[in-house]
C-alpha cells in the first residue's frame, strides 16, 4: 500500500497565483490513480484555513484520505478547534510557524496542544524549513517535552537544515522525517543515520508530483524493497493505524 502523509486540499481556486490549477478532492483523488497513490494524508492551506473541507472529503472518501487539522496556536481557539476537529474524525495536528508567526519552541502556545496530542494519541506535523522559527532543535524540544507523541518533521527542514534534521531525527525516536522538497541526497542520508523506519512519502501535493516522490524514494532505497516499502506506506500505516 502507497500511502503519502502530506498533501494539501481547498475549495477554492488559488492561493494567490501560486497554485491556479486549483486543490480539489476530485483533482487530487485523479493524480492519485495516475500514480498509483491508495491513501493520502490531507491538510487544508495555511493561508486559508478550512478544516471543515478536510472533514467532508475524509467522510466521503475514507479508504483515500486521513485528514490533520490545521490551528495557529497565536488564535485564542486553537486548543478547542483542534478537539473539535479530532471529535470530528481528524487524525492529527498541522502547524505551520513561518506562516502564522511563532516559533515551535514556544511552550506557553505549544504545551496545551501537544497535550491535546497526548490525550487522542495523534501525530503533530508541522512545516520545517530554512528559518529559525522552524528549526530542528525546536522539533527536538518537543519531541523530549511529549515523548507518547509521534513528531513527524515536515520537509526534513530542507534546505537549510537538513543535517540538523537528520541528527535530530537520529537520537529522538518520536521523531519522523518527511521526504517532501528534500533533496535525494538527504533521503539517502536520512536511511542510513536515522534508518527506513522514522522516514514517511511526503509529497506536498499539489506542489510536487506524486510520481517524483515516489521515485526519489525508490531511488533512495537502492533496490532494497523493505526499505522502499517502510518509507512509501508501511511507516504511515502503522503511525496512523490504518
């Protein structure tokens, strides 16, 4: 089973320019069947929060989709959106701190929604970048202040800092690295420091492809079929007990 954690879904048309094609379930559920994709991990857009959207396209295509629901900890509701939507069916928590403005090193935001994390035993995935705000270590600080939580690490903080992602990875076991917009020669890295069973197929539809995903990974796993198999669905499979 191909299952790929980290994909974006919206009604509307574009987020700006930068993606007009539009984020539909029907277009999304269309690139998954050309590239043999069974189930997909979906989040709504930072810049545009509907995690109503979310919900429905999970209740109507369970065997696709697990959905994450998307808070910025600065909104005063950010703790009760994020029951709501798990008491919804949502499966996760999405953070995204270069967009919404704080750092995931600040425990007065953090703390109440990685205990809400604890409590429904769900994964926290956040972007991760190449600016502070985002860094490893703060992925770290958390994964060590809630250690029942599963960390999932999102672009292995490519470019920039994706050694520093890598270590990190390498000595938190909570800690998993996603492979979206890493580069092949992180990938490959990522195998063999932290090893196959902390890494999850990412693509970060609709702005990659699926069918570059999954051949960077296969590539990255150098014909070994275990390893391509953890990385590109049994990992998630097990986080998400699917």
């Amino acid at each position: 089973m191909i299952i790929d954690h980290h994909n974006h879904i919206w009604e509307g048309e574009s987020t700006g320019g930068f993606l007009d094609e539009g984020m539909s379930v029907k277009r999304i559920l269309k690139e998954m069947d050309q590239a043999g994709v069974d189930v997909a991990g979906v989040c709504t857009v930072a810049q545009s929060i509907d995690n109503d959207y979310v919900v429905n396209a999970c209740r109507e295509h369970p065997d696709r989709f697990f959905g994450f629901c998307m808070v910025n900890p600065r909104d005063g509701q950010a703790v009760s959106t994020l029951r709501h939507y798990l008491d919804q069916g949502l499966r996760g928590l999405k953070l995204h701190p270069r967009l919404h403005g704080y750092q995931l090193g600040d425990h007065e935001l953090m703390d109440p929604l990685m205990e809400v994390c604890r409590e429904y035993q769900v994964p926290v995935f956040s972007h991760g970048g190449s600016e502070e705000n985002d860094h490893p270590f703060y992925f770290e600080e958390l994964a060590r202040a809630f250690p029942e939580v599963t960390v999932i690490l999102g672009h292995m903080c490519a470019l920039n800092y994706c050694d520093d992602a890598i270590t990190v990875a390498a000595r938190n076991s909570n800690i998993y690295l996603d492979t979206s917009t890493a580069e092949l020669f992180s990938v490959k890295a990522a195998i063999k420091k932290v090893g196959a069973d902390r890494i999850v197929m990412s693509t970060d539809w609709p702005g990659n492809d699926f069918r570059m995903e999954l051949l960077k990974i296969e590539i990255a796993s150098e014909g070994n079929q275990e390893v391509y198999q953890k990385i590109a669905g049994e990992n998630m499979r097990k986080i998400m007990n699917l």
